[in-house]
C-alpha cells in the first residue's frame, strides 16, 4: 500500500452503541435471502455429496455388510467406511463412545457405518438406501428406569450434600415423595447440520461447518485425518439455529466430509435432510427425577434428598456436565438447609443425547418446581407464597447445596415486582371465582422463578479470544471465538467495539469465526457468547485504542491522558480532534501496529468435583414468569393464554436482541413441556422423526398477552459493560406453562390434589392428569 | 413443455425430471439460495414462495411450500421467491418491517415468513391477528417466540398492498394470458418419464386410459412426500390443477357441489356459508400453504386414516362423482373407503367432483383433537350431523379420523343416539357403543385409549355446545 485511502469523506457522528436497540447485523441480508449459510455457498467445482448410512436397528451386531448395489449405484463416486478412517475413529467430545462410523457393535437407530459420495446428493441419498446390512438383533435397552436399576451409566455418579438430610427428613412436620418424568427435546435448528469440505494444500483443508464449536471440529478433522491442527482451518459465517445441537454434535459430518475430500481430492459437501438429522443426532436428555422432601406448618422446606437421572443416550458425550448442570440447578431458586442431591448418567440404546439450551438446568430445576406446587396442596395456600417462603435470603439462607454463596439476590425484589405488574392477585381470585362456574373449561395461574448459573462447569473453557483490524481508512474488522446462530452475539460485540472505540459501529465489520484468525476457542455455549468473547474484544479495541492514545502524545506533545475518544473521533491537548479515521492514518504513518488480540478469562471460579464444593458459577442470572392457561376437562387440549416475564440481564447490551432471547426462550421452554413430544418405538426406533410427528410451537401458540421487561440493574460483578448473560436462563420461565397447567388440573380437586403431570404435558397427559385427579378426589384422598 | 414467469423472465422447460420440485429447481438449477429447505416435507414453511395465477382477471397471490411443489405445476403461473422482493435495492415493505421489528434471529425461515407475509399483505389489508395467525401458522420459527413476527406483521396495517407487484399487474396478466393460449397443455419429458398438464376432463380420462399407473397430482401435499422422503421416482404424474371441470363450483338449493381439483382455500368462503362447522376445520387443517394447493379431491381419494374431510364427508352424506374413460359413475361415500388407503375407486378412475348435500334441519358439529392447534394432524377428528326434533335425536351420522384404518362411521353410536333424548344422560348408550365401533391404536399422535375417550367426550361436548351451557365457552380455542 502506497497511497492512503481518502478518508475526507467519511463521517463519524455517531457514537456510543451499547444500550441501545441496534437491529441484528444480518437483518437486512435474512430477510432478503441474501444471508449465506453453508448449504447456500457456490460449492467448487466438482464439489461431491455425501449421504451417510445408518442403522435401522437399536442394538445387535452388523453381521454383513454389503455395499456394492451402494457403489454401482447411479453418480456413485466412492464410499467411506470406518477402515478408510486414517486416524481417530472416536469424536468422542470429552469421552471416548462416539465412532464417526460403525461395521460391528451397533448402539443405536440411526448410527451411521458409511457415507457415499455422489455427484448430486439425491444421487448420493438414493445410493446410500441401496445397502443390505445383515445385523444380529438384541433387545435394545431403553427405560432410564430400568439402566437406572441395573446401574447400567455412561459416567460414574455425582453427589452433592449439605447437613444432615436424613434427620431433617425425620423430624420434619410434614413429608412428601415424588417421581416425575422430564421427556427430552429435538433442537429443531431450522437449518440442517451441513458441513462443506475443500481440499487445500499440504493435506490441509478449509472447512465449512454448521457449528458453534469451530475449534473442536478443526481438532476433530485433523484427528481423523491424522493430520496436525495447522493444516485445518474451520470457517463458520452464520448458523441457522443451533440451540446446543451443534456444539458437540455439529462435527461428525465435517469429519465425514474432510474423509471423503482425503479420498476423492474433491470438495464434498454433507448435508443431512431433516429426518436423517432427527434420527443421527443427539437431543435434550429426557430426566428422571424423584424427590424426598420434609418441611413445617408453613410449607418452609426443612430437608430435601433429591435424585436426577439423565437419559444420555448411548455414549457419555457432554453427559458429565450437563447431569452436574442438572444438580447444579436442582434448588433452583430455593434455600435446601439440609440436603443432599444425587445424579446419574443413563446409558439407553438411543443418540446421545448432548447440550441444548439450559444444559441440564431446566431438568433439574423441574423436580423442585413440582416440589413447591405439592407442599402448597398440602398446606392449603397459593403456590407463590410457598415459593416465595423458600426463596434464598440472607445470612443462614444463602448456601447452595455445592456450597456457593448467592450473592447479590434480587429475587425476591424481582418476584414482587412482577406479582404487581402481572395482577397476579386479582386474576387468581378472579379464575377461581370464573372456574367455579365454568363446566368444562378450567384456568390455571402460575408464578416460578429462575436462578440461572453463568459459567462453564468445566472451567478452563471460561476463556476467549479476539482479533481486530483497523485498516487506514479507519474501517475495522472484528474477529472473536464465539459464532453466530441467531442470538445476535456479533450484534453485541459490534456495539462493544464501538463503545470502546467510541465510534460509529456501521464503522465495524464481523467476519466469519475462523479458526486461523483466532485459536483454541471454546463452544459458543452456557449463554458465555458475549461474556467471555465480548471482554476478549473490547481488551482488544483497549489495546489499539491505548497504542493510538500513545502515539498521538507521542507525536503531538502532550500527555496520554490528555488523549480521548468520543464521538467518532480523537481529542487531544486543548481541544484539538481528528477523526478516528485520520487517528488510524496518523497511526499507521508512524508505524503504530493496527492489529490487536484480545483475551479474557472469567475471575473467581472454581470446583472441586471431589469434594463437591465450590464456585462454579461467576454470578447468577434471574427471572420469573406468570402464566395463565385454560385446559379444557373433556380433551385435555388447552391454550396458554397470558404470560407476563421480568427478567434479570444486567445493564443490557441490546434490549431488542436480549427481548428476543428472552421471548424466544420462552416459547421454546414451552413447546419443550407442552406438545414437543419424543416419541421411541419398542424396538428403539424413533417414530417423532419430523416437523408432522414432532411438533413445536407455531405461531398461534404465542400468546396474547405476552408482556416481557427486563430487570435492568448493573451485574454487580465486572461483567462486559455490567451486562448478564441471556441465552439459556428465559428458556427456564416457561416451567410457569406446567405449573399453570398443574393448578387448573388442581382445581377440579378444588386445590385439594397435587396432580402428577409428566412432561411434555401433551393434551393426552393432561386429560390423564383430569380423570387421575377426578378419580382421587372421588376417594376422598389428599395427594 | 412448461412455461411459466420467474418473477418477470420466462422460463420454458421440457426436459426436466417430472418429479423436480419447485425447491429443488430453486436450489440446484436457478442456484437461487435465498430459499431454504428446513423440512422437505411441508411442515415448516422455510421453503415458501408466493405463486402468483390469474384468475378472473386478476391475479390471486399463494403462498405455499416449494418443498412439495412440482416444477410441472407452475405451468402458465409466475413464480416469485424471495430475491424478488427488493426494488432498486429497497426492501419490500414487509421485508423491512421484519427488519425494524426484530423478526428475525438466525434467519433461516425468515425467507420463508417474508413470503407468506408478502402474499397475506397482497391479499389481505390491514389484518387482524387471527388473520395474521392464520396467514403465518405454516412457518416455523424457533429462534423468535413470534411476537415480533406478529408485530411485522400488524405493523403493515393501512398499507394498500402496493408495490412494484401491483405497478406490473396488468402486464404479468396479459404475459400468463398469451402464455397460456400459446401453451394449453403443458408436459415435461425425461428419460421416458413425463408430468402431463391436461386442460379437459376428456384429456385427463384419456391419460388415465393410456397411464393407467400414473399419479395423479391435485395439491400433491402428500403424494410429493414420496419423492422428497421415500426418494421414490414415479414414471407418469399428471396435474389435475388446470383441468377445467374440476376447477368449477356449483352451489344449488340441493348441494353443494365442489370440483375435485378445487383447493381448500378456493372451497373455503362457500364452505363457510353452508357449513361453517366445516369451514372451521379447514382453518385448522395443514398451514394455509397446504390449503393453497391441497383440495377435497385429493384428500377423499387419498383416503389417508387422518384426512381431516372425509369425516365430514362421511357425516354430511357426500356423493363421489367418478368418471372412468367415458363412463361416468356416482359413489356414494359410504361405499368409498375400503381398507387402509385403499378405494372404490376404479383404474384410470378419477373423481370429477364431490357433491354435499345440503340438509337444513340438519346441525353440524365437527371437532379435531391434535397436540398442536395450528398445523397439526389429528389424534381424532369427529364429524357429528345431526337432526334433533323437540330435543330427541331423530337422525345421526357420525364420520370419526383417527380411529380406524380408514375415516369411518360410527353405526352403533348412531343407532344408539337416534331416538334418545340429547342430553348427558341420553348419549351414554351412545358413548359406550364408540367403544364397539372403534379399537384405535397407539401410535406417535396418540394411545387408542385416549382416542377412544375423547371420541367419548366430544359427544358430550356437541351436547354440551348445544344445550342449556351453549352460551359458555367450551373449547380452548373459542375462549383464548
């Protein structure tokens, strides 16, 4: 570069950008069709497709594989099976259990034991239906209850404990048990896993991955290649959704892809069709869970024993974590004195289950919510009261079972809040009053919180990175480690930048995450996008912004504090300014390096797993939710009709795009209790495979009433701009949809009887619950 | 061949696969991307385009799923998609609507919304929010909760529906007109394989004669899942879309008599008018993309266990007219359904049109139970027509989906309601005898215990809705 840009032209008025609603980078380009994802790039030329074949069984052996009507088959280029794989066989996340491909145990409906290549994927896909595949069949194992009675686990068990749970239980006035059943979920990404695979120099490879964990698919290519890091560069622009389902589960089919590039020296892409992708891959842990709970006249809980048993599937995948998680938030909101709470890891012969949004927390947190809802029958009050008698508080009311302080409560204060702002009083008069003139129709009313903790349990992933560009003519490029899938987490980090630099954020420009940019990232996952990948960015811009600062008292005489940004420009001495542009150029001209990397790692965390004690979490994010539903007594069908959210997210760093997360969340938590149904046939095959079997929410399940405000109030801990995280916790509001549904149950009952309502609460569960409660009240039992 | 306007370029085409979907000619022969494929099913609307056909003289704007779409059915239609929306390099005005109201996250189905919202701004001014509901139900979001989708959407309130669209009307009509009397039939040929588009019953019963295995194509809403799930690759299809006899409606003081190839959305406001108890169900039968191309023809014939009509069908006494090469026969629908998709209908048969009689002292309750209100098969769908003199039930047909291997009638629960008084205690015999007529089964939807109870209940829910409680609501959807 000899001549420098012209920069005469360029205007800096705009300044300052968090806080404010920023619209999402890529909305313009969403709703022009012009935003690219990876099955929408012009492949190379030659460019292959891959089709992958799986099993049809859940269990057995392969006893024969035949694949040469698969090869002769029309377009049919090659075939991939696991003796072609040269390195790593087993992408086991953070255990082994996970073999990209099979030809002898089989675990699994669904396991894959080869890919095809073929010049169109229809070629490919009708290739791949082509193989005889003899198996000899076992009974698959698939009862969490039954792996739960055998101990049949993928990882050992955990156990939290605190006090004495055992003597609490028996002197505790009164004492209720419970089991409930917490089904799983399918991610339902709209946009399919895909990965396309180019072939590059030195055995290397670029590789486009739907992924939220770029550098776990750069390390898992390079493993099953045997091939070094450096050779593998992942790219990874936009995600259609991801939800969790492409954290660890993202990468098998880019390893697919790379395998087959290493093979026919042409681009493959693999991209899976819904019901391939619905059968293949991992979902929400279905749970288990049962609790023993003693507490005294006025409903305040006095011990708790509680288990959790995650369904993982047939391998451990993230399944350590995400049963820990489930622990992690099984008091969810409320104070335990003494208890204990143990998790287990079932192994069932169905995917691996894997990460999706809460990562275990909604499971645990269900089993207390139930609690809080049964203690109420028993004593005869409104729920609320129960929940709110049991919140945390002070000093002898603030220890979490893994012994972590909660500080900074303002639940309480959030709960009251909402309590006034929803009505929650007069509208539960007034559907008591209309349910007792109501045949058939009955409403119910619920108000549940949410104390959500920030931070991956696994702690070294608490870590980021960033790198930014200025060019001269004062444009910047931003990189991070986080990837984008919808939750506007580039939006944010552009507002970061700019409120550090104190430019025009149309000034900034988001690339694609790459691997080769910024290294050794970790998963866009436990609501850390913007946390950890924020901080990296803006320690990035602090550098550059300081390096500029430094030059400029340099070269202009004056003191470095005497150097300020703010309104798109640069100010030094007695009132003279530059535009941040011609601070870049002047820069540059004195050979001030315009590239920055950025690092954070998140303070004061720690776990000792052994002693089942710690910090595991920076701070906790909190919120909670009314919601009104009518059920109707006949069919079971019912409608959520109002909800009213406050949630907690800090100074907020984009209200839009946090409302978004908020309200999406929500209903996603919905769909995940009320009509998403999993559903496996006897032979482990499953039968809810697509968007007509498995059904989430559509637009008229949104209810009218949906009023969302945030808690604003600064993190008290040095978070990015004070702001808190916002991904998973909303989604966890939406046990008030269960809980609304369990109090109009309740009420034929007149509030007599605590209703067992496993979840997804489908119509057909809820008549159940009706005519179950009927059928109790007509014996005249208590619950 | 097949022509047919890609926005405002013609495309002729003849020697396309005949079962080349609308998606997939997007996607791989236009290489136009910013359409997505997030089912291939029909389920999730990501795929959505906007067909625009003149009829009338004017042109009628459908949104519906190119993922189930035949390339051949566009024959002598404009296909807009997407990419065509911007003008000058400005967002259409529900494109940037999307974009000022936060309507989109991971944008994945945002193409799919803007052209089901694109073709609800063209058809519908200022719409309410059930309107609004009905218009998007077949798009699936999983990132949004849809509240500001909603929003977009209400926000285009007091625009005209104006845009370059409206601006070239006159045109695109006269373009489809020329084009049409140009091309009257239409037909893809590859590898000995063909889409046929005939015009004429004649036609149709003489492609029927020489294909006897050919596969009709109506709205093509299930038949389509063939192709894109079973990869299956059927040699003939033909497209019942342009044939002018089905396409025709006849309302008399005696019937309503209804085209085969006449879609739910075209049948809707007579429905409505006649039956209204029936017109409701097909709000709640597939998204408005399906309705937009899946007729009653093509339901009744497919005889699909589920189909949301035949109950109704079944209830309401409806009458097949069948027309085999020149023989034209009426089948009466209680002789239709023979065994699980299997019918009365003969080879190279087709059904002309369905003909229901109207029957004025004649009350009509139908109900659909599903997990999920909008887009939803049901667990049990139920048909109840019904005479009731001075309180005692004098007349019944009850068609039930869901309970059998085919839509079926319920003859012991009828026998057992006529000549009872309507009331809780007079459908007991009744309720009791469903459990003759019917042994559901347990499937992914539902157990056949709970099939079975609420086919039970719901007859307490028509007495209920008609009796001395008919002021309350009893349906979730009638209070939310």
């Amino acid at each position: 570069m000899r001549n420098l840009s012209d920069i005469s032209h360029t205007k800096q008025t705009k300044t300052g950008a968090t806080g404010v609603s920023k619209k999402h980078e890529s909305a313009p380009k969403h709703v022009a069709g012009t935003a690219v994802y990876v099955d929408d790039m012009q492949e190379p030329r030659g460019t292959l497709y891959g089709a992958v074949g799986y099993s049809s069984i859940a269990k057995g052996r392969i006893m024969a594989l035949d694949l040469a009507s698969v090869r002769a088959s029309e377009g049919v280029v090659d075939v991939l099976e696991v003796q072609d794989i040269p390195g790593h066989i087993d992408i086991g996340a953070v255990f082994g259990g996970d073999p990209l491909l099979t030809s002898d145990e089989v675990k699994y409906q669904g396991q894959p034991i080869f890919v095809v290549a073929a010049a169109t994927e229809l070629q490919a896909r009708r290739a791949a239906r082509k193989a005889i595949i003899q198996y000899q069949e076992e009974t698959p194992l698939l009862d969490v209850t039954k792996a739960l009675g055998e101990q049949q686990f993928v990882r050992p068990s955990h156990f939290m404990k605190r006090g004495d749970q055992d003597a609490a239980l028996a002197n505790a006035p009164h004492r209720l048990q419970a089991k409930q059943h917490v089904g799983g979920q399918e991610h339902f990404y709209l946009e399919g896993q895909a990965a396309l695979a180019v072939p590059a120099e030195d055995g290397g490879m670029l590789v486009y991955s739907s992924t939220q964990h770029p550098s776990e698919v750069q390390k898992l290519v390079a493993e099953v290649l045997n091939v070094p890091l450096n050779r593998i560069t992942v790219d990874m622009r936009r995600m259609g959704g991801g939800f969790g389902g492409k954290e660890s589960q993202g990468a098998a089919w880019a390893c697919m892809a790379a395998l087959l590039v290493m093979k026919t020296g042409r681009a493959v892409k693999v991209r899976l069709p819904r019901v391939d992708d619905m059968s293949m891959t991992g979902k929400r842990h279905p749970f288990y869970n049962a609790y023993d709970i003693g507490f005294d006249e006025q409903g305040l809980i006095l011990g708790a024993d509680i288990m959790v048993a995650g369904d993982c599937g047939h391998s451990p995948d993230l399944s350590d974590a995400i049963v820990d998680r489930a622990m992690f938030h099984a008091d969810n909101a409320y104070y335990l004195p003494d208890v204990a709470i143990a998790g287990h890891r079932c192994m069932t012969n169905t995917v691996s289950h894997t990460a999706f949004r809460g990562f275990g927390g909604p499971q645990g947190m269900m089993i207390i919510e139930r609690a809080m809802d049964d203690i109420a029958r028993v004593i005869g009050c409104d729920p609320l009261d129960i929940r709110k008698r049991n919140l945390y508080g002070g000093a002898g009311r603030d220890m979490t079972p893994y012994h972590q302080q909660v500080e900074h409560n303002v639940l309480l204060e959030l709960i009251e809040q909402l309590e006034q702002s929803s009505d929650y009083r007069a509208r539960r008069d007034e559907i008591t009053q209309w349910n007792s003139t109501s045949k058939v129709l009955k409403r119910g009313l619920a108000l549940t919180p949410v104390k959500f903790g920030i931070s991956f349990t696994l702690q070294h992933l608490n870590q980021a990175g960033a790198l930014i560009h200025i060019y001269t003519d004062g444009s910047i490029q931003v990189n991070h480690g986080g990837t984008e899938m919808g939750q506007g987490l580039h939006t944010k980090i552009i507002q970061i930048v700019a409120e550090a630099l104190s430019i025009d954020p149309n000034e900034i420009q988001i690339t694609a995450t790459r691997t080769d940019k910024v290294p050794n990232t970790s998963p866009t996952a436990a609501s850390s996008g913007t946390d950890l990948n924020g901080q990296a960015a803006k320690n990035a811009a602090l550098t550059l912004k300081q390096r500029i600062s430094e030059c400029i008292a340099e070269q202009k005489g004056c003191t470095i504090e005497q150097v300020s940004f703010a309104d798109g420009k640069v100010h030094w001495g007695e009132g003279e300014s530059m535009s941040f542009a011609e601070a870049a150029q002047f820069a540059y001209v004195n050979r001030v390096s315009l590239s920055a990397t950025g690092y954070y790692k998140t303070p004061k965390i720690w776990y000792d797993r052994e002693q089942a004690k710690g910090r595991p979490f920076f701070y906790f994010a909190n919120g909670a939710a009314v919601s009104e539903v009518v059920v109707d007594t006949l069919t079971g069908e019912y409608k959520v009709v109002g909800v009213d959210i406050l949630h907690d997210v800090g100074r907020s760093l984009n209200p839009a795009v946090d409302r978004g997360q908020i309200e999406g969340g929500f209903i996603q938590g919905m769909g995940w209790l009320t009509t998403e149904e999993l559903k496996w046939n006897e032979k482990g095959v499953l039968t809810s495979n697509g968007p007509a079997t498995y059904k989430i929410p559509a637009i008229s399940d949104t209810p009218k009433r949906f009023n969302v405000d945030l808690f604003e109030r600064d993190n008290d801990e040095e978070t990015v701009y004070h702001s808190k995280a916002v991904g998973e916790p909303p989604f966890m509001l939406a046990i008030s949809v269960w809980s609304a549904l369990r109090d109009a149950i309740s009420n034929v009952s007149d509030y007599n009887v605590s209703p067992a309502l496993d979840t997804p609460a489908t119509p057909e569960r809820v008549l159940h619950a009706v005519m179950a409660t009927k059928a109790e009240m007509a014996r005249g039992g208590e619950s | 061949m097949i022509r047919f306007l890609f926005n405002d370029e013609l495309v002729c085409l003849d020697d396309c696969s005949p079962d080349t979907t609308v998606l997939e000619y997007l996607r791989t022969i236009a290489e136009q991307r910013g359409t997505k494929e997030g089912c291939a099913s029909g389920d999730c609307g990501a795929c959505t385009v906007v067909i625009a056909e003149a009829i009338d003289g004017q042109l009628r704007y459908c949104n519906v799923n190119s993922c189930i779409t035949f390339l051949g059915g566009l024959h002598g239609k404009q296909l807009l998609t997407v990419e065509h929306l911007q003008q000058s390099g400005a967002l259409h005005p529900v494109q940037q609507a999307m974009v000022d109201l936060h309507g989109s996250q991971c944008g994945f189905c945002t193409p799919g919304f803007i052209m089901s919202m694109f073709a609800l701004y063209k058809n519908t001014h200022s719409p309410s929010r059930a309107e609004v509901e009905r218009g998007l139900a077949g798009n699936l979001c999983r990132c949004t909760g849809y509240r500001p989708i909603i929003d977009a959407a209400l926000s285009l309130a007091g625009k005209s529906g104006q845009d370059q669209f409206s601006d070239s009307e006159q045109a695109t009509l006269e373009r489809l007109t020329t084009l049409v009397s140009e091309t009257p039939t239409g037909q893809l040929t590859y590898r000995g394989r063909h889409f046929f588009v005939p015009t004429s019953s004649d036609e149709l019963a003489s492609l029927l004669l020489t294909y006897p295995d050919a596969k009709l194509v109506a709205g093509g809403t299930d038949l389509a899942l063939s192709v894109t799930q079973q990869l299956q690759q059927p040699n003939v299809l033909i497209y019942t879309g342009r044939v002018a006899e089905l396409l025709t409606i006849t309302d008399s003081d005696a019937a309503l008599t209804i085209g085969a190839g006449v879609s739910y959305s075209e049948a809707e406001p007579l429905l409505h008018q006649h039956f209204p108890a029936f017109a409701e169900l097909l709000d709640r039968l597939g998204s408005l993309q399906v309705r937009n191309q899946g007729t009653l023809g093509g339901n009744v014939a497919n005889a699909s266990p589920i189909g949301d009509t035949p109950p109704v069908l079944l209830a309401l006494n409806a009458v097949l007219h069948v027309r085999t090469g020149d023989q034209r026969q009426s089948i009466g629908i209680d002789d239709f359904f023979l065994g699980y998709r299997h019918t009365a209908l003969p080879e190279s048969g087709f059904i002309e049109r369905i003909e229901i009689p109207k029957q004025p002292d004649q009350q009509l309750s139908v109900f659909k139970v599903s997990k999920r209100l909008d887009d939803d098969i049901s667990a049990v769908c139920a048909a109840l027509a019904l005479v009731i003199e001075e309180g005692h039930v004098r007349a019944a047909r009850l068609g039930f989906g869901g309970m059998a291997a085919t839509p079926a009638r319920a003859l012991k629960a009828e026998q057992a309601l006529i000549g009872q008084p309507f009331t809780e205690a007079g459908i007991v015999a009744a309720q009791q005898a469903l459990a003759q007529d019917f042994q559901p089964i347990d499937d992914v939807r539902a157990t056949g215990t709970y099939r079975l109870m609420v086919a039970q209940n719901l007859l307490l829910r028509a007495v209920y809705e008609q009796g001395a409680d008919k002021e309350q609501a009893m349906e979730v959807v009638q209070y939310a």
